[in-house]
C-alpha cells in the first residue's frame, strides 16, 4: 500500500513539475524577441560601413548600437539606407533609431528626438594634393562635393558662388574629387581623416582644422520614449568602461 502511496505520489510531482516546466517554455516561446530597428547609412568609416563582400556592419556606431542593445535587452537588426532618408524613416516607424555619425542640429530637432551627445565631431574640408586652396574662404565660386542631407551639404551651400555637388553616399563626394569633378570635398573630420589613411592618401590632403565642434547623436521618432532608454543605457557603458573600449578601438586613446 505504502509503495502504491508512494508511486502515485512520484508520477504527481514529475507530471506537475513537467506542466511546470512546459508553462515555463510557453511562457518563453510567447514572449517575442525584442528588436532594436537601427537605421544607417553605412558609407561612413570609421563610423559605420561594410567591407567589400561583407555584409556586417562595422565601426565605432555600430559597436556601440549593439552594446546599447545587449544593456538595453533587444536584439540589433542593422537598417541601411540613403542619409537623407533616415529621419523620413524614423517618423514614418521604418526604424525604431537612427546611428549614423548624426549631428544634433537645431532644425532637426525640430523633427526628431536626440539622445545626450555620444561623440564630438567638426567639418573638415579635402583638396586634391596639387591644390592651393588654404582655406574655405578659396573655395568661393569653386565647386564642392559633399554628401546629400549632411552638415556639409549645408555648409558647402553657404560659400559664396560655389557649384555644390551632393551625392548619395561620401565615398561618391570623395571619388567626384579625385576624377576632378571637384575642388574640394566638405566632410566630417574623422571620416576625411580615416579616408586619408586608406584611398585618401594617394591623391588628396586635407586642408586647415577642424571647423566648429559637431555634436554626434542618436535619433529617434519624436516624442519616443527610447530617448530617455537610450541615454541610460549610454550612461552605463560610459561607466562600465564599455564605451571607452570601443573608443579606443576605433580612434586609439581618447586626448
Ligand atoms: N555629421 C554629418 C551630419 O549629421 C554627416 C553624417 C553622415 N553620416 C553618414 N552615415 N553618412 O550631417
């Protein structure tokens, strides 16, 4: 009898410790990934770009999306795109956030949400190496190439009788300068910088300093509460280490 007892109450605690266990499973399987949709537009080293024949996203914005996704708990699905293209994809709910060496502009924030500052940027202007512009003051009447939607469109555009040319992506800017399409090419310092390590070198230099201080952010829809998410997940990185790591990766130690 007390075997019987016994047995019956073994098969009880493994059938109940089983419907235990299959709602935990369900519960799992119910509950969706949570994806982080980052908009990028991916022409822009050392920031974000893909390596010939490769499909992953590389750079210091993409290190870091994934890092604020895997603080944040979400899975990170890259999103490329035109530059122009992002901040119509963010009010449109295309992506959940926009990485891409953005700067935090007063008249975009008139249309999207940026999170606190993750990186400082400047313009930078770049000439063919026989040139003798010194200054963005030469370039007047000349002709600029840039990439479409930037910061260095809109600067391009305020040199008196300058022809400017904006492309889709900065590598065509850079490529119009070196066939002689163009005088110079207006940019974000790193990227010239970077450029200039690598196709850069055998053509072009760059010319003066950095223009006035750039502020790199993250966008998203207005009014999106993944802002206030964002920066919290930026902030524990930036204490943890994590962010200077991948500073440090990319533009060697911070000065
Ligand atoms: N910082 C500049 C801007 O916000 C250029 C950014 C271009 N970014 C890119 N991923 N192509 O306008």
């Amino acid at each position: 009898m007390k075997k019987i007892l016994f047995l019956v109450m073994a098969v009880l605690a493994a059938a109940s410790m089983m419907i235990a266990g299959c709602g935990g499973g369900d519960k799992k399987a119910a509950e969706p990934e949570k994806v982080l949709r980052v908009g990028t537009e991916p022409t822009f080293a050392p920031f974000e770009f893909q390596k010939e024949g490769s499909k992953s996203y590389d750079g210091f914005d993409m290190d870091l999306a994934r890092a604020i996704g895997k603080q944040m708990g979400y899975k990170v699905e890259m999103v490329s795109m035109g530059f122009d293209a992002l901040i119509p994809a963010l009010n449109s709910n295309n992506i959940d956030v926009a990485i891409a060496g953005m700067t935090i502009t007063d008249e975009r924030k008139k249309v999207v949400d940026f999170t606190e500052s993750y990186y400082t940027s400047g313009l930078m202007i770049m000439v063919r190496k026989d040139s003798n512009v010194k200054s963005i003051d030469d370039l007047k009447g000349k002709t600029i190439a840039c990439q479409i939607g930037t910061t260095g469109e809109n600067k391009s555009r305020t040199v008196e009788g300058a022809k400017v040319k904006a492309f889709n992506t900065q590598d065509e800017a850079s490529l119009e300068l070196k066939n002689g399409g163009a005088d110079a090419v207006i940019g974000d310092a790193p990227v010239i910088e970077y450029y200039m390590t690598k196709a850069g070198k055998d053509f072009a230099k760059t010319v003066g300093e950095r223009m006035e201080a750039e502020p790199y952010g993250i966008a998203v829809k207005k009014g999106s509460k993944l802002a206030g998410d964002l920066n919290k997940a930026l902030a524990e990185l930036k204490k943890s280490g994590e962010y200077d790591k991948l500073y440090t990766k990319w533009f060697g130690e911070k000065k």
